[in-house]
C-alpha cells in the first residue's frame, strides 16, 4: 500500500493518501480545498488514479476538496452516511468495510468533535493505521 502524510498549513489539516499497488486505486483521507492542486500534482507523480475522496467529518475548520477533486477527476466522494450529504457517492457506516482496492477501511463512529464524526482504521497485515481526523488533535482532544 501507497501512503502518504500532508499537511495542509493554514487549518493544521493532514490528508492522506493510500494507494493500493494492485489496482492503482487510490483514495485521499480528509482533502483540503486549498491543496486540490497539490493533491492532483501528487497522484499524477505516483501514476494513481483518484478513486474515492473520504472525509472524517464535516466542519467549519475543514473545507473538504471532495467536489473540486471529483468535478477534476471524476472520483466519488465518501462520507459517514449520518450526514445525508446530498453530493455523497457511498455512506460511510461504522461496522460495514469500505474497500479501495485491496485496502479494507474500517469506519468507527467517533462523535464529539461533530455528532457525526468517523475515524478509519487501516490494518494491512504488517501494521494498523488509525486515521482519527479531528477526533484528536496534537496534544489535546478533539472539541467541539
Ligand atoms: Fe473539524
């Protein structure tokens, strides 16, 4: 699996991408807005082919890039289901995998930050990855 951090400056906001090496699908966690370029610059590098946009949450700290990166790539946008996001492509459920390829995303439903927050843990065999979101921040917790 492809993986990479990055950060986006001016809201703290970490994206990340996985890539699955078998498929070349490729889904980028939390894309920020202001860094849809960036992102695309970054795919086209690794020779990936945006899959899914998946977000943890909606927020005003947080402008997603989910419609710019599908109106430019044609990917689908992800989000937890309880948010009836009428512009979702596929509702994010705690207890359901979410499959990117040959990568299985488990969402576990994090409220507190937002009623609705999700975190995705990835397990690829050899580590676990938790993608928390705003759940925790760096040296504190997630507020609302
Ligand atoms: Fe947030």
């Amino acid at each position: 699996m492809l993986f990479r951090q990055l950060l986006e400056p001016d809201s703290c906001t970490y994206t990340y991408l996985l890539g699955c090496q078998e498929t070349g699908a490729t889904v980028l966690i939390d894309p920020v807005l202001d860094t849809v370029e960036r992102d695309l610059k970054l795919l086209q590098q690794l020779g990936l082919k945006l899959t899914y946009t998946l977000d943890t949450h909606v927020h005003a700290d947080h402008l997603t890039g989910a419609a710019r990166l599908k109106s430019l790539t044609g990917s689908r946008i992800a989000f937890p289901a309880m948010d009836k996001l009428h512009c979702a492509d596929a509702g994010i459920e705690e207890g359901r995998i979410f499959r990117v390829g040959n990568i299985d995303i488990h969402p576990l439903f994090t409220p507190g930050h937002t009623s609705h927050h999700h975190a995705y843990l990835v397990d690829n065999g050899t580590h676990q990855m938790l993608f928390s979101g705003d759940a925790l921040l760096i040296e504190a917790c997630g507020r609302n």
